[in-house]
C-alpha cells in the first residue's frame, strides 16, 4: 500500500467509555467505529505512515497524572485479537521471537499462557506478575493492546504442522523487493501499540524477559503516529511524505467486511482459525530526498491527490479527502486528469478486483545510513482474510505499474497467521494448541 490512500479511524467514544467497555463480541460500538478508518493506504506498494489523529481527549499537561489519555483501556479478551479495529495508537513495537530447539509444543504452550496472563494484565493497567521493571508504573493503560501471530516455520518447530493454515505460504518475491530477512519473518510476531512509548516498551521487555530459554527475539521495530490531541480537532494525518494519509480502507459497514478481514472454517481454513485473521508485515523505506526534490505538483500526480487538502486531482477547491475519485476525468488537452500510474488509480480495489486489507501503519525513523539517507519511512501491517487475495495480488500490480514505487524499498517481511480473540481464563492460541 502506499502512504497515501488511508483511512483515519474516529473512535467518538470518551476514555470513560473505553475503559469500562464490555469484551469485545463481535462489533462493539468501538469496533465499528474505529475501523472506518484504522490502517493504511489504499495499495500495498508503500503503505502509508501511520500518522492518524483519533477523536479522542488530549491528555492535560505537566502533572504526570496519565490524565483521560491515559486512562483509555482495550480489554484483551474477546471475539478477535485487540489491535486489529481499535483506532491505531500513537506509538507501536513490533518484534518476532524463534523458538528455541527442543521447546516443542509444551514450551510454546506455556509461553503463551505466560504472555496471555501477562498481556490481560497490561492492558487494564495493572503491572506484571514476574518481570516487572516498574518502568511504566505511573502511567495508565494508554490504549495498549497486544497481538500476536504465528509464522509459518513455528508449526513444524512446535510439531503442529499438519495444523498449519494452506495460505500461511511464503510471499511471492516482488519486482523492486531488497528484503533482509534477518528483519523480518519469525516463528512468534507481537504488535505492541499504545499511546504512551514506555507503556510500549515496558511491554515488549516483559514479554521479551518472560520468553528466555523458549523463544529469542529475532527482530525489533519501533513505530509512531500521530499523537491524539497533537491537532486542534480530528482529522487525517498525514504520512513522512507530507500526504495526507487515511482516505480510503476498508470499514465495517463495507459489504463483505468480516469476509475480508476474518478468516471463516472452510475448505483450506482449519476450524481453529475462525475468526483469526492473517498478518502482512512490510518495512517499506521511503526514499524521501528523492521525493523532496520532485516540486510539489509532480509529487500530487505520482499520488493523484492534491497535497494541501487530500483530494483527488480534479475536484473542486473546498472539496476535501473524501471526495469520489473520478479516475475517467480529462483536462483540457484530453489527458487523463489522474495520471495512468498514479498511486490512487493503480490501487483503487476495483482495479485489484475487489481485494482489501485492513491496513494499519506506522512510521519510523531511524537515523542515517551509511550513504547520508534518511533511514525513514514506514511499518506497513495489513489485516486480511487470505493473504492470497489479498496482499499479494494488490502488490503485485502495484510494483509493476505504480509510479508511487520508484520512491519506495520494501526492505523487510513477514506474514503470520492471527489466532482468534482470547476467552476469559484462556490464552492466545488455545484453539490450535488444544484443538
């Protein structure tokens, strides 16, 4: 996906609301409305950064009290995994562990119900039974959630490999694809987001502690967003390219939104899977002195959105990201007002027959490397039903015919598979392991 075409979730629910939100069955009223717009651009070729403003109180200033921001909580039991249609969170760690040799089944077992018992804990913004390092003792919840996913090589580690999934199958290699696999991939991958980077932090580093002697970590990114509060009012946020990023994803009242982003028992879909979902991880490296020497113009016909405001080339002034895309506009001298490869028209999904990902991203930057470029861009993460019909479709033709790709370098990878939401009492994976 590209940094442009992103949708900005608005969760109109208060921090009272969330925090004494019942689990999540199905829907919930912040579900639904956090969707709209949780993810990232409309393709998969650059996935936009994930700078998204949520409708959501700023937090007071100066007196360290956590404040309404603060106090938001995501409870971690439910239908589906949190972090997949909650509004996206200010800041994110990602990271994948192996699995030691000889830890089997029974190790991942009971690694997983550590880090169960441990992520219902964090979230409702109590500390940690082992580990605890007190490092986000004064903060509240702040929205954490954690998910996880399975890797493909962990079922034939953990001797479950008659259970593996048939779309849990490598990535096709892209056109442009300069992947590094020791940044990518993975037997055990968590999302941690929060809108506080220690409450994050603290997380990872919990579950990285609890995982000694069972699992090494093998991969660590961190990300950002758009900080809820940081903008007078709600709005779209815009990605490291200067975009206004958000416009278009998939949202609940969607035909056929459950279909393409939760998995369903069927034919090559193992009854432990429903309502689970697949994960596409892409660390996509935005070539930003590249795209800062184009003048501003050129930059809108490689997006095919103007970059004041977000709305598609040709609509009228006032008009607004939300406005219809009218990919058959001409100007004056015939040519199309939307250039052939711009970003917005090779992503659109009816030019991908319909496929759609729920899209969340977010950005990172790194520093330098070694040539003096910015080391920046974005995490790309998308939530889909098949990978198959999903991802690697949409990417596909977005490598070979967008011209948002000349600025971008997929650099690292992963597709894991999402077990359903976690029961009271039960753990992440329970389905599979006891299944």
């Amino acid at each position: 996906m590209t940094p442009t075409d992103r949708t900005t979730p608005t969760d109109r629910t208060t921090p009272t609301d969330r925090t004494n939100a019942p689990a999540r069955a199905g829907f919930t009223r912040r579900a639904l409305l956090g969707t709209a717009g949780a993810g990232l651009v409309a393709g998969v070729s650059a996935g936009a950064a994930g700078a998204v403003a949520l409708d959501r109180p700023a937090a007071p200033r100066g007196d360290g009290s956590g404040g309404a921001l603060g106090a938001a909580r995501v409870p971690f039991h439910g239908e589906h995994q949190a972090g997949i249609l909650e509004p996206q969170q200010a800041r994110v760690q990602l990271a994948a562990f192996d699995l030691a040799d000889g830890a089997g089944r029974d190790g991942l077992r009971g690694l997983l119900q550590r880090w169960s018992r441990t992520a219902a804990r964090l979230t409702a913004g109590e500390p940690a039974e082992e580990f605890e390092n007190q490092v986000a003792l004064d903060a509240g919840p702040c929205s954490l959630t954690l998910t996880f996913g399975f890797g493909a090589a962990l079922f034939d580690r953990a001797g479950l490999a008659d259970r593996r999934p048939a779309a849990l199958e490598p990535l096709p290699a892209f056109p442009g694809d300069a992947l590094d696999p020791a940044r990518g991939d993975g037997d055990l991958f968590v999302q941690i987001g929060a809108d506080d980077a220690l409450v994050a932090v603290h997380a990872l580093r919990v579950l990285q502690r609890q995982a000694a002697g069972t699992a090494t970590l093998r991969w660590q990114s961190a990300g950002f967003a758009r900080t809820p509060g940081a903008t007078a009012h709600p709005m779209t946020g815009r990605n490291l390219m200067g975009q206004i990023d958000g416009s278009n994803n998939p949202g609940p009242a969607d035909d056929g939104f459950a279909a393409k982003v939760f998995a369903a028992a069927g034919a090559d879909r193992p009854a432990w899977l429903t309502g689970g979902s697949y994960l596409v991880f892409r660390r996509i490296r935005m070539l930003l002195d590249n795209w800062e020497a184009l003048p501003t113009d050129r930059q809108e016909r490689v997006i095919g959105r103007r970059k004041s405001d977000g709305a598609p080339l040709g609509a009228p002034a006032g008009a607004g990201e939300h406005a219809p895309v009218d990919l058959s506009a001409q100007g004056p001298d015939g040519a199309l007002v939307i250039p052939s490869d711009a970003h917005i028209r090779v992503a659109a999904p009816a030019a991908n027959g319909g496929a759609a990902m729920l899209r969340r991203g977010f950005s990172y930057h790194d520093g330098l490397l070694a040539d003096g470029s910015p080391d920046a861009g974005l995490l790309f993460l998308a939530f889909q039903a098949d990978p198959r019909k999903g991802f690697t479709p949409v990417q596909r033709k977005l490598s070979r015919g967008d011209g948002l790709s000349r600025f971008l370098r997929h650099e690292a990878s992963g597709l894991y598979v999402v077990p359903p939401g976690v029961r009271e009492g039960g753990y992440v994976g329970e389905t599979l392991l006891e299944g």
